[in-house]
C-alpha cells in the first residue's frame, strides 16, 4: 500500500467520501473546501491506495501553519468527530502503519485525526470528551426524553412558541444573528460570518440541511443549524436570544427537529456531536433526550509524546467579551478562529 495526497475535489476521492457507508457530512469535499475557503487553508485529501491504484482509505485534510512555524495536518478542524474511512476489507494496521510512516518522514509536524485509530508507533489518543448519538425511531410516539425536557418543551408550547424551518440564507443569517447573541453571553468569539454564509450557498441551499428557528409573537427566540447526509442529521449550531432563555424554546427547536425527521424517515440517527469532558451541563442535556453517549478519542500522529498543544478562543477574558457590543465578539473571531484550527 502506498500514501497518494489529491486535491480535495479529485473524482475517486469524491466518489469514496461520499459513496462510504461511514462517510459523515464532515467527510464530505463540500465540507473540506467550506473550510479552505473560510480561513485559507490549502485543502486535500490523504488516501491509501492498494498497488492497483486503488483507494482502500482517506480522510478529508487541511494544512495549518501556526504563526510561530511548523505545518500540521487536521482532519479535520471545526469538525466534531472526522475518522479515517476505510473498506471493509483493509487491514487497518498496515492503513494506519502505512499513513505513519508517510506523515513521520515527511515535512509535516502532526497528523490529528478526530477520530480513534489502531495503536500503532507515533499513535497518541486523546480523550477530548463525549459523543451522543440518538437513534431515531420510525414512531415519533417512541421518542422518550426525560422530565426536564418535556417540561421545557411543554413551557414554550404554552407560550404560544412555533418552530418553523427553512433552507434558504435568510435562515441561516437567521440563526447566525441569534449564534453572536448566545456567543457573547458565553464570552466567547463568534465564527466569521463568511463561514456561514458559505455553510448556506454550499450545504443549507443545496439539500444538505436546514435551519429549525423557534418563533414568538413573530420574532426569532431560538434557532438550530442542522446538516444531514448518508441517513445522519447533525445537530451543528444551537443558539437563543438571552432575553427569551427561559421559555424553553431551545428544547422545542430540538423536539419539533426529532418529531419530523422521525416521521419523514430520511434519517436514522440524530447527531448530537461533541461535549467536552468538563460540560457536565451539555452532556446531561444531550443524554436526557436518549441519547448514546461514547467517549469521543482524537488521535495524532507525531513524534512527541503528545499531542500539540494549540490556544483556545475561548481562553480570552469572558468579561471583555460579555461587556463588549457584538460587533467586538465578531471582530476577534475573525483574527483568532484560523489560529485555533
């Protein structure tokens, strides 16, 4: 076997990606090339490839270079979870063998696949935290969240909240306005909004999700980004007006979400995503809709014993951010998220 790097919208890698039963819509070249484009990665993918040529496996990468030199690979960053896709047939340890002795010999620093891969030398696992996956049933009436879920859900019902949902970028800037409100009140920066606006032209417009927004007395109160391929929909980006936190909107967004894609039956599983190991609260939030929680492992190839250790947007001084117009929050966004990739 040997390691081939080809564009990200090379044909074969198109087609493997896309066509893999495992394939999430994180492995998609769409996904990738939003990525690239956002924040000027240079965009491929790393296949493994049998001596006829033919690719046996892959992941979608982007190449980081950190302002203070060294070049990485990510596979992929503000991506959740984006493991090595490979046939059923390939022998992962001679896979990932092979990908490593491609990765250590070459100019790169690391190698980080958000994903577990066989312990092999140079292999570091990491546990990031927890990833909650909830099957969907055929019967709506099967669904069973706990106590404080159809409380909430009940709550805003009885406000008079509507959840509404749409596809076009007026949805998606919909959501994006709520997503600066909700990052501020967390403290943290808030994505560039060239990254949503490329989320709505190549995915949201195009078939590959939606935007469920909660409404009351005909103003947005709560919203979610929702994108969905090969039978999974991924719960992206959740938002809500601090104002209107406590009418339960948040819970119904997600209820009304799980209730028609149980009925329509395009999806099987809804994916809740990553929580990091100390969101004690988001993980109690995601469990209680019945969720199945797994440690989530990222692995990175390298020479040190561990995995580099990057900066945080979310380090900053809450304070600044929580006191500060939107506009300051979308500011730092826009300088820091490339160099937390």
């Amino acid at each position: 076997m040997r390691v081939d790097v080809v564009p990200i919208e090379n044909p074969e890698w198109c087609e493997f990606a896309t066509s893999h039963p495992a394939g999430t819509i994180f492995h998609l070249p769409v996904w990738t090339s939003i990525i690239a484009d956002c924040y000027r990665f240079n965009a491929f993918a790393l296949t493994v490839r049998t001596g006829q040529g033919e690719i046996v496996a892959g992941v979608p990468i982007v190449e980081v270079r950190s302002p203070w030199g060294g070049v990485r690979w990510t596979s992929l960053p503000f991506s959740d979870v984006c493991p090595l896709l490979a046939r059923p047939e390939a022998d992962l340890d001679d896979v990932v063998g092979t990908i490593r002795d491609y990765v250590i010999t070459g100019p790169v620093r690391e190698l980080e696949v958000r994903g577990s891969l066989p312990s092999t030398e140079d292999a570091h696992a990491t546990h990031v935290g927890y990833h909650h996956r909830l099957r969907l049933p055929s019967d709506p009436s099967d669904l069973h969240p706990n106590k404080g879920h159809r409380y909430n859900r009940n709550l805003a019902k009885r406000a008079g909240v509507r959840v509404v949902q749409g596809s076009t970028a007026f949805d998606v800037m919909t959501y994006y306005r709520l997503h600066t409100l909700t990052r501020r009140r967390l403290g943290v920066p808030v994505q560039p909004r060239r990254f949503f606006d490329l989320i709505a032209e190549r995915l949201v417009t195009q078939g590959y999700g939606f935007v469920a927004t909660a409404m009351l007395d005909g103003e947005a109160i709560a919203s979610g980004l929702y994108l969905g391929h090969n039978g999974v929909l991924t719960a992206k980006f959740g938002a809500s007006d601090p104002a209107h936190r406590n009418t339960g909107a948040g819970s119904l967004c997600d209820w009304e979400v799980m209730v028609s894609a149980s009925r329509e039956g395009q999806f099987h599983t809804l994916d809740f995503g990553r929580t990091d190991a100390d969101a004690e609260g988001l993980r109690a939030y995601k469990s209680g809709w019945g969720a199945e929680e797994t440690p989530l492992i990222y692995t990175q190839i390298s020479r040190q014993a561990q995995g580099v250790t990057r900066p945080h947007v979310g380090a900053l001084p809450q304070r600044i951010i929580q006191q500060s117009p939107t506009w300051v929050c979308r500011a730092l966004g826009e300088v820091l998220y490339r160099w937390s990739a």
